[in-house]
C-alpha cells in the first residue's frame, strides 16, 4: 500500500525515497576553497579572542582561521585537534549561536558572525584520511574507559597519545555515543560519526568492545582490579518519567526513537505519525519535531509548559523547527491522553510560578514523542553524586581514589558534545599526570 502525508496512524514510507533524502541533506554543506578564503577573510584574528574564551575545547580560533586564509588548512585543521580531537563532529553540531560564533566580534558589531563552524568543518575535513597523531613510548599503564561517546573517546585518545593502553566498554551495538544515536541525523550526514571514530582509533593502543555494559557481568570491581585507572564517561542512559491521565499507544521517548530513526539508512522505514505531538522544550524536542517532519508527518506540535524566553532550545533552533514547518505551542502543559489525541493546560506564570489558567486544548496525536530529559543510570553505587550526576572536582576526580568521570554523566558543564570531549580531554591529561606521579 502506497502511504502519504494524510495517512492515518503511525507509517512508514509519507515520502518518496527522493524526498527523503532530499529533506536529510547536509544541513549546512560544506564550503568549497573559495567560499572558504572570502570566509576566513572575515576574522579580525583578535587579541584575547572571545570566540576562543567561548569554546569549551578552547580552540584558537583566530590561529586556525589565519591558517586558512594563508592556504594551510591542514596546519588549521592540526590547531583545531590539538584541542578538539572531536574537532570534525563539533564543526557540525556545535550550537555555535550560543558559543564561538555568538562571541565574535562581528556579530556584536554586524550581526553576523565569521562561520567558525564552517571554517573548522573546511580544515578538519582536510586530515580525515589518515590519523595525524602518534603514540608516545608505551608507558605500561592500562586504563579502562567507560562509554564510547564524545567524553570517553577523547579521554582514550588523550591517554593513548601519552602511551598509556586503553579499553574501551561500550553497552551499545556501535561507538559513538549521542553522535552515533542522537544528533539529528541532517547535521552528520554520511556516518559521519562511524568514519570520525575509525579515525579516531587509527591512532592505536585503544581496544574497543561493545556490548559491554557496567553492572551487568562489567563490575566496577573488576575494572578497578584489572586497571589502573577508570574513566567513565557512559552519559545519560535514563530518561525523565511523565505521569499522565489516559492512555494512547503511540507514546515514546523521543531519544529512542531517534536512535531508531538514526539506525535506517534511508530513513523510508521509519514509521511517524500523521500527526504528531512532542513534548519538550530543549534540543531533543526539536530535534524529534523537525525529523518528524522531514519524514513527512502532516502535522507537527511541540508543546512546551512555560514561555518562549524559558526555552532550552536556543531562538535558532526555534527557527529552525519553525522554518520547516513545526508548530510551537508555548504555555501548553500535557495533562492527558486518549484515542488518537492529547489534551493540554494552558499555562502562565504568576508570582513566579507556573499555574494553569483553566483553559485546554486537544490536539489530535497519533503519536506523542517525551522529550522531558535524561538521567543517569546505572552509575556505581559507591559514587557520590551531585544533582543527579556523578560529583567531580576539578578535571574529572570523583569521590573515590582512581576514578574519574566526565561529560554528561557529570556534574558541571553543559551537556553538549564539545563539553564532554573538553572534560574527557582534561580528565586524560589529569589521569596522565597521576599515573607519571606528577599529582
Ligand atoms: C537527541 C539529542 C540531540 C543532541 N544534539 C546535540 C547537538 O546538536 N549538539 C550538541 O553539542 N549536543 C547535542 N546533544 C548532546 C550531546 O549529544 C551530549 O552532550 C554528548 O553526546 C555527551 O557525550 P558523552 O560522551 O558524555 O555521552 P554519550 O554521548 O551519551 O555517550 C555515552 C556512551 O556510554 C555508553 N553507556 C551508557 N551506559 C553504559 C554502561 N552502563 N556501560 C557501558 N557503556 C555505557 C552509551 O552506550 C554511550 O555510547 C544532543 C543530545 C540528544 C539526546
Ligand atoms: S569546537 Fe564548537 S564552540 Fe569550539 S570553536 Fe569549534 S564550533 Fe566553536
């Protein structure tokens, strides 16, 4: 049977093969060598430049990009991984409106900043064939890694670059992490995050094993035991619960199911609802409404309970999901589910607190997508936490001699792909200093 837009239910296949792939194209493709001179030209390659204070990996920004202009991206693209050996990923998924690209000069003066991100995209693609950085003499000190996201394979790079030897336990399939399972699929096109890991590796001394998950036969015990050193980087695994009336059987995480979209190659198989709800406010909602839509959901709603100015999701994420058809309802509440539809309490905001006004709206929903936060689970009982996280000071130590963490299953930071490989670096260089007696 042939599915459209106005199919009802949940189906797969409401666009051609063609328009697919049309719709999860680069989002920004790349730019050519000319594109990328006129570009670079733009920098006023600041003293104490803003845009590098910005970026958590502390890029030198105004290095790489003079790189550029003289005709050297390969050297560009060395500055950039001597910091960010993610360098590659974050020029595509870095939320730059709100880092390097939102502390340039030129924005404040013009509003329009130099493409940092594009620029960085332009170099790191230059060196992606061959692994540019070697071992140092092995030290004979092992290290376990706990997750193969964004902060465990920086981390096991890092200690790998110093001649440490590093296993890697992953419970997933595949490595990667959110950049193999969650980032929108039209901002890393290509497998993009397989390829940036095989590099990656190419480095040696990192031995990866996947299906390999702590707490099930994977103790910390054991790793403590069979390691110098353990790094856990393993994320956010859980999601936040929301409790309401009714039922509706096309509730789902949005994480999973946009771990299960990002698995279909061409993305025709993928079932999503003709009319879609989610409910959230941060990047993950958007990221579930816009892909919802490029599949060819008629109708996309975001529901989010408080105001556009409290929103996660930056003001261009929010025009990005409008621009491609997603309807943001501010103010809107989920209070309840039932056949096909779901019922939301308008909201406002009185003396500082969130109240319903008494007024509701049904919408119809053949499938509602929960985008309302992740959580840590599985983390080792004897750690102490902070804020729901594993508590770390400084570069990554938690509360037990020998272990340190990093990324989003940690405390502080921002959970973003560029902060955990900043935290996963500087766990490694931490690491590194206590296995040579420095600290
Ligand atoms: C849908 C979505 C979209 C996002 N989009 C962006 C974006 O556009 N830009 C951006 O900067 N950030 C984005 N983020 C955030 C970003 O992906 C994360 O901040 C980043 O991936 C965190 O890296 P990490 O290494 O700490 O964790 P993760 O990437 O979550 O990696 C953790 C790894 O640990 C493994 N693991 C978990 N538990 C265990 C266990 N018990 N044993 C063994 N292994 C385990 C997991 O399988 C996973 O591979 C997005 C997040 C989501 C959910
Ligand atoms: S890593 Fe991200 S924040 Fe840092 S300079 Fe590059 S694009 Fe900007």
């Amino acid at each position: 049977m042939h599915n459209d837009q106005l199919t009802p239910g949940i189906e797969a296949g409401r666009l051609s093969a063609d328009q697919i792939a049309e719709n999860f194209a680069d989002l920004h493709p790349p730019l050519n060598d000319h594109e990328a001179l006129v570009a670079a030209d733009r920098c006023y390659f600041c003293y104490d430049a803003p845009c590098t204070l910005a970026c958590p990996t502390s890029i030198d920004v105004p290095l790489f990009v003079r790189q550029i202009a003289t005709g050297t991206p390969e050297a560009a693209a060395r500055t950039i991984f001597d910091q960010n050996i993610l360098g590659g990923m974050c020029a595509r998924v870095c939320p730059t409106e709100t880092l390097c690209e939102e502390a340039c000069v030129r924005e404040t003066a013009e509003g329009e900043p130099v493409q940092i991100a594009r620029l960085q995209r332009y170099a790191t693609d230059r060196l992606m064939d061959a692994q540019p950085y070697t071992r140092a003499a092995e030290t004979g000190r092992k290290v376990a890694v706990v997750g193969a996201g964004p902060a465990g394979l920086a981390c096991a790079h890092r200690l790998a670059m110093k001649g440490h030897d590093v296993v890697v336990y992953d419970a997933k399939p595949k490595g990667g992490g959110l950049n193999e399972y969650g980032i929108a699929a039209y901002k890393a096109p290509d497998d993009f995050a397989q390829a940036e890991l095989d590099w990656l590796l190419k480095i040696g001394g990192i031995r990866v094993e996947y299906g390999r998950k702590l707490g099930d036969d994977l103790t910390l015990a054991s790793l403590q035991k069979g390691f110098d050193v353990v790094f856990l980087g393993m994320g956010l695994a859980g999601v936040n619960k929301l409790a309401l009336d009714g039922a509706h059987p096309g509730v789902e995480n949005a994480v999973d199911w946009i771990a299960r979209m990002r698995q279909s190659p061409d993305k025709t198989d993928v079932p999503v609802g003709r009319n879609v709800v989610v409910i959230g406010g941060g990047m993950t909602a958007v990221d579930a409404a816009v892909q919802s839509k490029l599949l060819g959901a008629e109708t996309v709603t975001m529901a989010y309970r408080r105001d556009r100015a409290a929103m996660a999701a930056s003001e261009y994420e929010q025009d990005l999901a409008a621009s491609k058809g997603v309807h943001i309802l501010y103010n809107a509440a989920p209070k309840a589910l039932g056949a096909g539809a779901i019922t939301l309490a308008r909201t406002k905001t009185s003396n500082g607190a969130l109240v319903e006004t008494g007024e509701e709206i049904e919408l119809a929903a053949d499938q509602v997508l929960l985008a309302v936060g992740q959580t840590l689970a599985g983390a080792p009982e004897i750690l102490a936490l902070d804020g729901g996280k594993i508590a770390v000071t400084g570069p990554g130590r938690t509360s037990v001699a020998g272990i340190w963490a990093g990324g989003d299953c940690a405390s502080g930071g921002e959970d973003l792909t560029v902060t955990a490989v900043a935290e996963g670096r500087d766990a490694a260089e931490d690491i590194h200093a206590h296995l040579m007696g420095e600290a």
